[in-house]
C-alpha cells in the first residue's frame, strides 16, 4: 500500500526471530513463495485481522489486502493477510488460506506468525466473507477469547462447488487429488464439534440459499454445546451476497469494543 514501509524477511524462522515487528507491509518468504500481509499499528487495545473472499484475476492485484474501506472508522490496529496460495496459479481465485503443495502447514504456521504481529493482550477479531469467512472461523480457534465474524462463510468444502474446489486442488496442490488426500483441514464442522475458546458470529444472507442449506445448517447444528456460535441472519437479497458495507462495520465494531453481538433485527435497520 502506498505510504507503507516494505519489511521483508527470508524466512518465518527470521521473521519469528524479530522483534518488535514495525508497521507496513510484510513479505516472509517460505517454500519459495511469499507470504503477504499488511499491519496498521492505530494504537488501540484491539485488532482486526482481514481475510479475503474470492479474487476477480482480471481485476484484482496479488497480493490482495481487502476490508480496508469499511473498516477506516472502527477503533481497532488492522492486520490484513493475502492468501499466498494465489500466486500458485494466474487462474487461481480462491484457496480458503488452507495451503498449498510448497507451504502445507500454513493452517499451523499463519497463528505463529499473527500470533507474533499482534501485541499480547489485545482483543483480537478476525473477520472475513466466503471464502475468507472459513479462514476467519478456521484461524479463530488459535486465538483464545477472539471474535470471528465470518460473513456468508464456506464451512466444508465438501459441501462446496466442485468448479471452485477443484482448481485449488489441481493448480495449488496436484492435479487428481481429491479434498481427503490433503494434509489439510477442510472441514470446519468436524473441528468444532469439539470444544473451542473463541467466539463465532456467523453472519448470513438468508437470501443465499445454497450457503444457508449446505453450509450454516449442517455447521450449527454439529456444534459442541458449550461453543459460543451465534448466527446473525440478515436479508440482503437472492444469492451469495453480504449485507452492505455499514452494517459490516457495525457488527465489527460490537465485536471489537467487547459488546455483546447485535440482533438481526437491529442490524437491519441500519441503512446507508
């Protein structure tokens, strides 16, 4: 981003080595590709890390640091992540931040490396839609007392287009495996039948048929009892679409300020 410092390290070793991480832009290389990300320090008791939906290629710029906009107003440090996985492929558009052939452990290796940009004793939320939303309640459980606000979010790729799920596999991994051949986990269901320390706020377009059948109902209904998921059901029209930008910032700033998780009802009546 224009007016941020570029800090590059060679490794996650060295970049886990520094200390007192500075503010900017922030490119760890690993498996011979690079790991993106963006951090605001504003100067706040909380932080928002970002993650990012689907990308438009003949659009979108890699490394892509997506939620800015909406988010300017909200009294958090931002952190932003590119999924790296993107670079694999020029038709690459989504890969859920769940890895790649060259960095198969990034699903345990990202936590370290937010773990060690983010000062201890912040309120931490993650946030993200689609895509980004199964990262945000993926990555979530690795910060104990954190918010994860996933907006219209995939929660099994099993349950997900195979014209989207194939691609990642073939380009980022290798061409005829399927999703049980991956040293991944793709199946956010199974991991939180089991008792989790983060909070979920699952945001989802009533409209989005497919999403609430396939991945909000089998998820909520597999949750261990004590997991604090609360789903936030809005309408914001036919098909795979999220609720418009204020009311985006109005559920992230709840979670941010420790507020308790707005309603439905409430969340819709706030129009631009």
């Amino acid at each position: 981003m224009k007016g941020f410092a570029h800090h590059p390290y060679e490794s996650p070793t060295a970049f886990l080595r520094t200390p007192g991480v500075r503010p900017g832009t922030i490119t760890i290389e690993y498996g011979g590709m690079p790991i993106d990300l963006m951090y605001e320090d504003r100067g706040y008791d909380a932080t928002v890390i970002f993650f990012h939906a689907a990308l438009n290629r003949d659009t979108a710029q890699i490394p892509a640091f997506i939620g800015g906009s909406f988010s300017e107003g909200i009294p958090a440090n931002r952190v932003f992540v590119a999924d790296p996985s993107l670079a694999m492929h020029p038709e690459l558009r989504l890969a859920w931040y769940a890895g790649n052939a060259r960095q198969p452990d990034l699903q345990f290796l990202l936590p370290s490396i937010l773990h060690h940009l983010i000062p201890a004793g912040q309120r931490v939320v993650l946030f993200g839609p689609s895509g980004g939303g199964f990262a945000a309640l993926y990555y979530g459980t690795f910060f104990p007392g954190s918010v994860a606000v996933a907006v219209n979010p995939q929660t099994s790729l099993f349950r997900y287009h195979a014209h989207e799920v194939q691609p990642w596999i073939d380009l980022a991994w290798a061409p005829g495996l399927g999703l049980a051949d991956l040293p991944v986990t793709v199946d956010l269901t199974a991991r939180y039948r089991f008792s989790v320390e983060t909070e979920a706020w699952f945001v989802q377009n009533r409209g989005d048929t497919f999403h609430v059948r396939e991945h909000q109902t089998p998820f909520l209904s597999a949750m261990h009892e004590s997991n604090r998921v609360h789903l936030i059901d809005l309408d914001s029209g036919d098909g795979h679409i999220p609720p418009p930008r204020e009311q985006l910032a109005t559920i992230v700033d709840a979670a941010v300020r420790g507020q308790e998780r707005p309603s439905s009802e409430t969340i819709s009546t706030i129009t631009s």
